[in-house]
C-alpha cells in the first residue's frame, strides 16, 4: 500500500520525508518490523514505542508514525507526527486491509459481565439464520473452526483488523466481538463501525486502569457512538433495561434501541424463568414475537445474556424460530458454569467470576438449584482493581456456607497480602485460607459431602497461574476432576 493514503487516514499534523513509499507491513512491536514496514510508536503501560524508533528503523521500517511532541532522530525514513498514535495505529491498520469491517455484519458486546456467553450466543443464532461467523473474546479468536490463541478479550486494533481481513477473505458475513472498556480507552476498535451495540450491565471492576466509575462508564458508552454509516442493512442498540445505566446507553445510541430485561416495559421480556442443574427455562414475550427456551445453559443471568443475543437477532430482523434453535444449541461455553458429578453425590462448577458482580450472580444460581450446602473457593488477581477484593469476600461470605480463600493470579503481589485484603471484608463468615490454589481445591472437595456444591471461581477456562514472573500451568478443571478422583485426599 502507498503510504499517502495511510497518512491521510491517520490524519497526520506534520509529514517529514516521502509519502510515495510502499508499505508492505504494519508493526507497534520494533522486534516484529520487516523491511518495508511502517513503526508505530505507540506508548505501552511500562514501555514507550518512541524509544525503540531507532531499533525499528535498522530492522528495516521505511516510515514511522510517532507522537506530536515527541523528540525523534529517525534519518532516512518517513515521520509523520499525530496526535495520538495509540489512535493512529487504529486508523493505519483498518486502511492497511481495506477497512474489513464495513464488509461484515459486526456485532459488538460490551458490559462487565456477560460478555463471552454472549458472544456464543449470538454466533450460535447468526449460524443457524446461514451466516458463517467468526467470534474474538475472552477465550478464543475463532475463525469458524480456525482458532487463534486470545491474548487480549480485544485484540490490539493492528492484530483486529488483520483478523477480519482475515475473515473477509475467507468468505465470512459477519463477526460477533467482546468490547472491552481497555479497548475502547485505548483505541483498539477505532475505525470499526457496528451493525449491533450491546450493553449488558455495569458494575465495578478495572478500577485499577481506569480510576474512577465514571472513566470506565465513558469508555463503555463509547461503542454505542460506533453504530453509524457503512453498508445497507438493519442496524440496533441492545440494552438491558434493568442496568441502572440503561437510559445514558441509550440517550448516546446511533442506531434503534432495542431493551430486554425482567422488568415490565422492555422490548425483550424474560418471565417464567426456572433455573435447574439440568439447564434454564423462560418464554421471551414481546411484540409480535418471542419463544419458550429450554437452554442446556443454567443460572438466571443467562436469560439476559440470552436476551441480549435475541435482542440483536430481532432487530437484524431474523425470525424467532431461527433465534431459537440458535439458542438452545449452545451446550456450554468453556469455563462458564461448567458442572461435573461426584460419585460422592456432590457437584462441582467452575466458573471464571472473578469480579464481584459475577460472583454474586454465580452463587445465587447455585443456591437457586438446591445445594444443601455452598462450598466457594475462589481468591484475586493480584496487579488488579484491589477494591474489589473485600467485596468479593463479603458476596461469598453471604452466600456461601463455607469459603477457602485462596490465590488466583497473584503475579508480583504477596499472595498472602491479597488473600488478607479477601478475608478482611468477610466478618464472622466460616472460611480458611489455603494459599495454593490446588490443595484449596483438594480442600473443598474433601469435605463436601452428598447434595452439596462446590464453586471453583475466578480462572475458568483458563490454563495457566501468573506467579511472580513465572507462567505456571495450572486447570481448575483438571485440578477438580483429579481432586474427584482422589476423593479429596492430598498427596504430597
């Protein structure tokens, strides 16, 4: 690609050099240039791109986008000067690959919790309505059926727009995407105009990067500025009506809002839910539509992710028997409420809650399916939001008959000041502390005893621990199948 049209997307203050150079690549990373390659200087959390200019430009970078104000000794190569080159980056990358996303149908999904399930959701119903659908979150990158590792809940905008470049020239129509708050503070999906905007809800969480609730409710409501422009077809805002921000979402929609929730008055209504170990049932009833779920997926919180993607399909005017059969063919979603049986006669769930919202919603449906007794074991990040960590002890100190504390990802943290930090907002609750997450596992399962559950929270589908500098392997889910199979007793 000529670099004109590349610095005329970015919307460049100053260009210094050629601007008739052909660029073969894109690069934010200096050890990823190639010759050919435009740099971009992007400034990280711990590292400034600006400082490895000079690295970039002796592994063959031809042009360099960097900082106004940013003092460059780059000889030889193109500069262009922006604003913000976090946001140019963005720019650059949807230019670079012929701006993918206005030849797919792109459904975005924001809100703190919610948001993986959701995505499956409404893959699943875009599937079964013929279109072939790619998904990018939390887990996955998944190219339907061509699966790339996840790194980022949303990709960085440079990795984003290669994939659906990627996507577009394998034939896809659309690609449903979790939007993160870092990634809408951070430019990542700049450039990407959606067909459907969701907002699941908002509570807190990512204080420790934001700073403030209403930094991270800005970045939120961001995404429902991005539904505008681009092709023909049916465009819509879904929101959940029972989120105490509903109406800012919805005063800042540039497409029709479509609402669900319990509550009466919304579009998309869930009533007569009933949540069972066996899955979870409820008739959605709106005008001129709706259907009766029976879904393998179980907890109350999943009628409205289910809400959500049925939200979504209605306004892209799919009819209700295609929005079913796309619902309740998702089976599970990996680390989310996954349940396995003891012969013991207890049952075990893994779950990623890791936020205190979605450990008060994953308890409550497991006390709504009739355990005799809850076992919760679950601890906190560490380098994370550390508000949240005695609100989190508290939830599961008020809804679990016993917790084990114990570490999640402490990283450089102590885990032991983390797990103090846990302890410290649950009062007289009945809990104890056992640092390594595998025999606080083992702990958990040793005592349960027939009718009971035990909640393993926070990791999921995750298969690793961050632990000091190291990468560790770790499961919860294997951890708690072997934990089964030795009937809880530890083994040195």
């Amino acid at each position: 690609m000529i670099l004109s049209k590349i610095i005329k997307a970015v919307k460049a203050q100053q260009v210094a050099g050629r601007q008739d150079l052909e660029i073969s690549s894109l690069a934010f990373d200096s050890r990823k240039v190639k010759p050919g390659a435009l740099f971009v200087a992007v400034s990280g959390y711990k590292i400034d791109g600006h400082a490895f200019i000079s690295s970039a430009v002796k592994s063959g970078a031809v042009a360099v986008i960097a900082g106004k104000d940013a003092p460059v000794q780059a000889a030889g190569v193109t500069l262009i000067s922006v604003n913000d080159p976090r946001s140019a980056l963005a720019a650059a990358s949807a230019e670079f690959f012929d701006n993918p996303s206005g030849k797919l149908r792109m459904a975005g999904i924001t809100g703190t919790s919610g948001k993986t399930t959701t995505t499956y959701l409404l893959r699943s119903i875009l599937r079964k309505h013929g279109e072939k659908t790619g998904l990018l979150g939390t887990i996955e990158y998944d190219l339907d059926g061509e699966k790339v590792e996840s790194k980022n809940t949303t990709p960085e905008s440079l990795t984003l727009q290669e994939l659906l470049g990627l996507m577009v020239k394998k034939g896809f129509d659309a690609c449903v995407m979790e939007v993160s708050s870092h990634s809408l503070a951070l430019h990542r999906v700049d450039g990407i105009e959606f067909d459907a905007a969701v907002f699941l809800n908002l509570t807190q969480d990512h204080m420790d990067f934001h700073g403030s609730f209403e930094e991270y409710l800005a970045a939120k409501l961001k995404l429902f500025g991005m539904t505008r422009g681009k092709k023909n077809g049916p465009k819509v805002c879904a929101v959940n009506a029972d989120d105490l921000r509903a109406s800012e979402f919805i005063k800042v929609a540039k497409a029709p809002a479509l609402t669900f929730g319990f509550k009466a008055g919304s579009n998309l209504r869930a009533v007569n839910v009933k949540n069972a170990e066996q899955g979870l049932k409820f008739d959605i009833v709106c005008a001129g539509g709706g259907c009766s779920l029976e879904l393998k997926l179980k907890g109350y919180y999943n009628a409205y992710n289910s809400m959500a993607a049925a939200a979504v399909a209605a306004g892209f005017n799919i009819g209700w028997e295609t929005i079913k059969a796309g619902l309740e063919a998702v089976e599970n979603v990996p680390g989310r409420f996954e349940t396995y049986k003891s012969p013991a006669g207890f049952t075990a769930v893994v779950d990623y809650a890791h936020k205190p919202d979605a450990l008060q919603r994953l308890l409550e449906a497991v006390r709504g399916m009739g355990a005799k007794r809850i076992i919760t074991v679950f601890g906190c990040g560490g380098e994370r939001d550390r508000a949240k960590r005695p609100m989190m002890g508290g939830i599961s100190a008020g809804l679990s008959d016993f917790t084990v504390v114990t570490s999640d990802n402490p990283r450089s943290e102590n885990p032991a000041e983390i797990i103090s930090e846990i302890t410290g907002g649950m009062g007289k609750a009945k809990f104890c502390v056992v640092a390594d997450r595998k025999r606080a596992i083992f702990e958990a399962v040793n005592m349960a005893k027939e009718g009971d559950i035990v909640v393993v929270a926070g990791k999921g589908h995750e298969e690793y621990q961050l632990i000091g500098g190291k990468v560790n392997h770790f499961s919860d889910k294997e951890t708690v199948l072997e934990a089964i199979s030795a009937g809880g007793k530890w083994k040195e």
